[in-house]
C-alpha cells in the first residue's frame, strides 16, 4: 500500500502546464521500484493496478497533490515540469521518499 500511496503522490510531477490527452510516467524511487501511470488532462491519473485518483499540480511550485484513500493528501515537490517524451526529474514527497520521474509516452 505504502508504494501506491507514494506513486499517487508522483504521477504528475512532469505534468507540462497545458498538455491535452495523456502522458505516460515511469516513476523509479530510490530503493529501485518502478511503477507506470497514465496522466489524463482531466485531473485524472490511473494507478498500475487500474485504480484512478485525483489531483492537482501547481506549476508555479512543481507540486503535486492528490487525495488518496486511506491515506489523505499525499504531496511531491519536482525539481522541474517535463514538456516531452524522455524529459526526467528528481522527487521528492512529503513522507520523505524520493527519485527520478521520466515522461515515456504522450497522446493528444
């Protein structure tokens, strides 16, 4: 539970300020865990597992904040806001974890 509390909190850290459709995000901790997510233009981010979560990304801050269940709001602060396919940043979460976010894929 505590890796999908912690991906949730990531998923739209490389999020470009006005993308349209989807970006595909592999999020890499730093224990070496991958997890994917799909991030829709509509406030909506889909977990590995299929499940959808809400958030918010102020890009002024590159902070993300998302409800998560059970667990309440989860944040992540990025280093930088990705624009293209390959465009990577470093995470850091407000439960202390950590690692490198990258953009694989883009739909319009």
């Amino acid at each position: 539970m505590k890796k999908y509390l912690i991906a949730a909190a990531m998923v739209a850290g490389l999020s470009a300020p006005a993308f349209a459709g989807s970006m595909t995000v592999s999020f890499a901790d730093a224990e070496g865990a991958t997890q994917v997510w799909v991030l829709g233009d509509d406030g909506k981010a889909t977990a590995p597992d299929g499940a959808s979560v809400d958030y918010t990304y102020d890009e002024d801050s590159k902070t993300l904040c998302a409800e998560v269940p059970e667990a309440g709001q989860v944040c992540a602060t990025f280093e930088s806001a990705g624009e293209k396919v390959g465009d990577t940043s470093n995470y850091t979460t407000n439960a202390g974890t950590a690692g490198v976010a990258t953009i694989t894929a883009m739909e319009e």
